[in-house]
C-alpha cells in the first residue's frame, strides 16, 4: 500500500485531491471518447430529411406498441433520471477540496462527462415522444419537478463520498439500461435495444472512471475513504431521482411505483444492489487494504459482512403484484 507523501496529513482531503489532481488530467481520456468518434441521438433516431421519416417513424410506433407497461414505466423513469442532468453537472461542481480551474482535471471531467451523459436523455425522450405511448405533457411535468426538486444523497460536498456515490449509481444505471435493452430485444423493438445497450455501455465506461478515482484515493488516504464507504452504505444509496413525482403529487410520489415496476421486470431489484456492493468490495481490494486505524478497521469489517446481511433483507422484500397506472402512458 502506498504511504501518504509526507506533506500530506492523514484525513486532509484538499491536499489528497491536489496529489491527485495530475492523475485526473493524464488518465482521464482513457474513460471518455473524442466526441467525432461518439454515437449521437441522430444515428438511431428516424432522420426527418428523408422521404421515408413517416415511414420509420410507424415502424418505431409498431415495435413501441408490444413493449409490457411496466417496461415503458422503467424505461420513462430512466429517461426522467437522464434529463436531470443539470442537477447532476450542478452538484458535482460544488464538491468541495477540488481545484475549481476550469483547466484543471475536476472540471474538465465534470464537463466532458456531463456532455457524454447529455446524450442519453436526448435520445431517449426523442424516443419516447416518437413511440405514440407517452403523455408527453405529463412526462415534461415529472422532469421538470425532478429538477426543481434536485435531490438529497447524503454525500454534501465530500470528494470520498461523491465518489463513491458515483461509482455506485453509474453501475446501477448500467445494470437498469442493459436489462430494458435485453427486454425490449425479446419484444420486439431491436432499435430501443440498440439505444439503451449503448448508453448502458457509456454508463459503465464512466464508473470505471469513478471507480479509479477511488481507488487512487484509498491508496493515500486508506482509513478517511473506508469510513466514507462505510458511511454510504449505512445511510444507503439512494436512487438519483428518489423524489420523481407525476404532476399534483407530492416530492417522491411516483419513485416507489417506479421501483416496483422495476423490481416486477426485473430491471433494477435488490439483489443488483446487493451485486453492485460487491463489485466495489471486489474491485477496491476491500478485504487487502492495510495501514487502517481502529476506526478504519471496524468499517472494513461493516463493509464486508453487509452483503450477507442484504441477501437475508432482500428475500424478505415483498414487490406489488398489480401495475401502478401512470399518468405518463396512454392506456
């Protein structure tokens, strides 16, 4: 295990984020793609210059119509999670202990993820509103509510824990997009497969990212980032659009409906949480780290009896039967 260099003081999260600012800057383009090279909404949307627009627009209508219910729910939900970008790019400007310069390797990360992520939301809402299923009005309201409402995910403004965070929800949304794409094959629609499987494919290319950022940090800094994973995991990680709503309801009215729906099609359930956990573990050597304090030492041995503990909790877990009707489909 690395030692801090010795200016650093165990803990200091400004002078471990400067120590790892250069790493930011040199090793960033291995997770991002120069943006001639990069898919965009316009390759798999039908193309309005051609004679044929109307024709391939009827042909998405088609496939659209044998999606299940519960899918167009999980798939509007995701949607919605996309174009809440804004508070996304917004928060993570704000964490603290970061160089702030627009030159330097947080920002330029900041803004070539958000501009990668930008896509996602602008293909699949074009998609929605083509299908012919969607109340676009009330699916405009619930994304406008998300960002209004912004989110509350326990990690304030905490390099360690935004990270972290991080790590986690990119490879939830990879999980959830793979899982509509692999449904959505089996019914028929092979264009919302191809959609989805891409932006599942950037979803995991960026917790790589967020992934190596941790595991740079627990290299210098082992006990500090340990009792934030620890800290993340009791609070647990909340779904970034944990306060969807559909018009006239209240904060978060909708993202239980939307969970279940999920957990019906098994696009997202608590098992996968369960997975994703243990990947981190995995991934971050959890169980190898040494040169913890006690402190550092009791929430490594939290971390790695919690799977066990969630496997037990997620049997238990009983998901509604009956489908919730959304204002946002017709039908």
């Amino acid at each position: 295990m690395q030692e801090l260099p010795l200016n650093i003081p165990e803990g200091s999260r400004k002078e471990v984020m400067t120590y790892l600012e250069p790493y930011m800057l040199n090793e960033m383009s291995e997770y991002l793609k120069p943006v001639e090279e990069m898919w965009q909404p316009a390759d798999f949307l039908p193309d309005s210059s051609r004679s044929t627009f109307f024709e391939e627009v009827r042909d998405l209508q088609e496939s659209a119509k044998e999606l299940p219910y519960d899918l167009v729910a999980v798939l509007i939900g995701d949607t919605i999670t996309e174009e809440a970008l804004p508070t996304y790019e917004s928060w993570l400007t704000m964490v603290e202990d970061v160089n702030k310069n627009e030159q330097g390797g947080w920002m330029k990360w900041v803004r070539a993820w958000t501009a990668e992520e930008n896509r996602h939301g602008d293909l699949l809402n074009k998609y929605l509103y083509l299908s012919g299923r969607i109340n676009m009005r009330e699916f405009e309201m619930s994304t406008q509510h998300l960002i209004a409402d912004g989110f509350d995910i326990g990690t304030g403004a905490d390099p360690y824990r935004n990270f972290i965070y991080t790590s986690f929800q990119e490879l939830a949304t990879n999980v959830s997009h793979r899982r509509v794409a692999g449904i959505s094959k089996k019914s028929g629609d092979k264009l919302l497969a191809k959609m989805c499987g891409v932006i599942a494919a950037d979803e995991a290319r960026h917790a790589k990212a967020y992934m190596s950022f941790i595991s740079k940090a627990f290299e210098v800094d082992q006990s500090e980032v340990m009792l934030a994973f620890e800290d993340m995991m009791r609070k647990k990680i909340v779904m970034p659009a944990h306060f969807l709503r559909e018009s006239g309801e209240p904060q978060g009215g909708a993202f239980a409906h939307f969970s279940d729906a999920a957990q019906r099609m098994n696009v997202y359930t608590a098992l996968d949480y369960v997975d994703i956990l243990k990947e981190l573990l995995t991934e971050w050597k959890v169980d190898q780290i040494s040169g913890l304090n006690e402190q550092g030492e009791k929430a490594r041995d939290y971390l790695m009896r919690l799977p066990d503990r969630l496997i037990r909790l997620a049997d238990r877990i009983k998901v509604p039967e009956l489908e919730y009707k959304f204002k946002w489909i017709y039908g």
